[in-house]
C-alpha cells in the first residue's frame, strides 16, 4: 500500500493590487504579513519573490503576481509610521525578474500615488484626518531611502476618489489626479562632494573600459541617476521600447555604463557589486527636443516639450519613465550646467527653472523642482508631480509554504 504524501496548503494574506503611475504592485500592510515576514531577512525575501512568481528562468511570472516587467515586478509594505509628524511608512521592494532577489535600495515614485490612497482605505490614517470631501493630505517616510513625500489625496463621500478626467500618458485610462510632493529629494549622505552630485560636479567625465567616455551627470535626487547625451551613444533621444530592447548588446553597453557610473557614485565599492543592486542607479539619456511618434501613436511635438529623455530600469528601457527619475529630471533641469539642463535649452541663457516637460516613449511628462544654491553646494527643497492610481483588485494573495 502506497503511503499518501502529504502537502502543505497555500498560506492567505490580505492583500491589495494596485496600479500607481504606470507601474503596478502588490500592497501589504505590514501587520498582514506572517510574523517570519515582519522583519526584513531571508523569509521575507523569500515570500515576497513567490508572490512575484520569481525566479523565472522563462521571464514570464506566469506563477505569480508579476508582469515581467520592471513595472509590474513590485511589491509594498505599509504601516502606521515610527516617524514623528509622518502618518505612514512604505518600504518598497523591487522583485528581480529572472533572479532570486529583491532590491531595497532605491524608492518606486509611481507607486508612491497609490500609497496615499492605500493607507487611508485601510485603516492607517486617522478617520478624523479624512474629510468627508476635498483632500486627504497624507505624509509619507519614504523608508528604502529615509525620505518625505507629502501626497495629496482626493476624498468624495468620505472615500478615495479613484475615478477623474486626470490623462497620464503611459496609463489608458483617464483616474483622478493626486499631487505628490518629494521633500528635500536629494541624498543627505553623498561621498566625495555634496550630497546631490556625490563628485562634486554637474558634468563628469564617466570613463567606461572597453566602451568609452562620456560626458555624464550623475544626480542623487528621487534616485541615483546617470545622464547621458544620447548623441554620444549613436542616439536620437526618440528611441521607443523595442529599439533598445530588442539590442542585446546595447543592453549589455547599459549595464556596463549602470555600474562603471554606480562606482563613480560611490554606490557600489567593487564593479562586481553592481549585478547585485539593479534597482538603482538608474541610467537615462536626454536629448534637445524633436517631434516624434509614441508607442501609443499618438504625435509629441517639438512645441509640446523641453527635451527628450529615455531611462533604463531593471536592465531594459522603461516604457514611460519611473516617478523617481522624474524626480531626478526635474531636479537636475533646475540646476545651470546639468546635461539636461542644457539638453532643455535652459543652461544656454544661465537661467533656472521651476518645471519641464520632456518627453518619454508613451508622450509627456511635466515635473517641477526647487533648486538653490546653499553653503556653495546645490540643494532642492522639493520636486512635484501629478500622477494617478486606483485599486485592481483587494482580498488575499496566496503563496504556498515557503
């Protein structure tokens, strides 16, 4: 007689998914969690890439939460803030696609507009905080890079306005528009220069063995961020998706100026460290402004827009442009000398400015930034942009034992 093998069934957590900007991604309060989960370490790691479904070797996560994307390989953790004057902490973690590892290094600023929103529908905010209509202004400590955004949540009838007429280029659908602040964006704790550019300049010169220099601007502000000029890469700065994915070895030429600019930044101490944190930094390429088509079809034109940016995430172009290199765009636009401050035109005339709109694969963007000059290092008091977000799906991931 054979003897039965028993299993273990599925474990439940309450759970919700979400789409913020235009990225997506599983929330977890905190408290929900399995008690091994509650801390970081190993287990909950472990949870977290089964609920991704990763790794997968067929980079589909056809058995998880993800979308096999860098946009869709996310996951968020929120709970009632340790932080004076903060009412929510988030942690992000960024789920490797194909890898057995989640990167908290760096902040997710799409899904930073569905944080707000997450936490007043659950239970996180004082109800006396909400108003029965207007805005739910929510302070955020942003936990991965010790940080506070401020997000600016519209209530109706004492709930979450999803709904609106807010168009968000990268996002199908219209929702309604939540106003996100980043305070004081930029590193407190850069090496070898001031903490937003950790050289000490607003233009290096990025040495990268086997494929050459480069003129680069490398900015902690959102997240830490190399700019290139595309020309100097064979770029137009009007490439979609597939004209940079579909390139193994410019992929690859990525990668290798992502870590070479890592190490310049301070952010890795051996070139070999980078393979393990490719959360950040990121790597994007800016150029002046042209009229170009967008993976939607829909025509940017060169009026509509200061200068053209593509950025790389998790190894591949990003299909609009993450929250926190907006950020960083902004931020580094604001600054006379910066790459993209010249490449919008602004460094020519030596004046600064308070917003841009560049333009990215699915259209436009517009983000503003406040940048001084303090103790003769550059500072920014905050970055500001409007994005969206709303509830997919809410109840119970189930994950089996692990």
């Amino acid at each position: 007689m054979t003897t039965a093998t028993i299993h273990a069934p599925q474990i439940k957590i309450a759970a919700t998914y979400m789409r913020g900007g235009t990225s997506k991604g599983v929330f977890f309060r905190l408290q929900d969690l399995p008690k091994a989960a509650q801390v970081p370490g190993p287990a909950r790691d472990a949870l977290l890439l089964r609920v991704i479904g990763s790794p997968d070797p067929y980079a589909k996560q056809i058995d998880g939460m993800g979308g096999a994307t860098s946009s869709t390989s996310k996951t968020v953790i929120l709970s009632k803030s340790t932080q004076a004057n903060h009412d929510v902490d988030y942690l992000f973690g960024q789920v490797a696609i194909d890898k057995p590892f989640v990167d908290w290094s760096g902040n997710c600023g799409n899904l930073t507009a569905a944080v707000g929103a997450f936490a007043i529908s659950n239970g996180l905010i004082d109800s006396t905080r909400i108003p029965l209509n207007g805005i739910c202004t929510v302070r955020i400590w942003q936990a991965n890079i010790s940080k506070t955004i401020i997000a600016h949540v519209p209530i109706t009838n004492g709930e979450v306005q999803e709904t609106g007429d807010f168009e968000l280029d990268g996002v199908t659908f219209p929702a309604a528009e939540v106003q996100i602040e980043f305070i004081n964006p930029a590193d407190d704790d850069g090496e070898g220069g001031s903490s937003m550019f950790p050289t000490g300049n607003v233009v290096d010169v990025l040495e990268v063995p086997g494929i050459g220099s480069f003129n680069a601007t490398m900015i902690n502000a959102g997240i830490p961020t190399i700019f290139i000029n595309a020309e100097d890469l064979g770029y137009t700065g009007t490439e979609l998706q597939d004209d940079i994915n579909s390139d193994n070895a410019a992929l690859a030429k990525f990668e290798t100026i992502r870590a070479y600019g890592a190490l310049r930044m301070g952010l890795i101490n051996h070139i070999d460290e980078a393979a393990a944190r490719q959360h950040t930094p990121k790597v994007a390429f800016v150029a002046k402004p042209q009229t170009y088509v967008s993976s939607s079809g829909k025509t940017v034109n060169v009026s509509d827009i200061d200068l053209l940016v593509r950025a790389l995430s998790m190894g591949k172009l990003h299909h609009a442009m993450m929250g926190t290199a907006a950020v960083a765009i902004g931020t580094a636009a604001a600054i006379p000398g910066t790459l993209v401050n010249l490449a919008a035109g602004i460094g020519r005339t030596n004046e600064k400015t308070d917003a841009v709109r560049f333009g990215h694969p699915s259209g436009t963007l517009r983000v503003g930034a406040e940048a001084s000059m303090v103790d003769g290092e550059w500072t920014v008091v905050k970055a500001i942009m409007s994005r969206s977000a709303r509830v997919l799906m809410e109840g119970s991931v189930r994950v089996p034992t692990v």
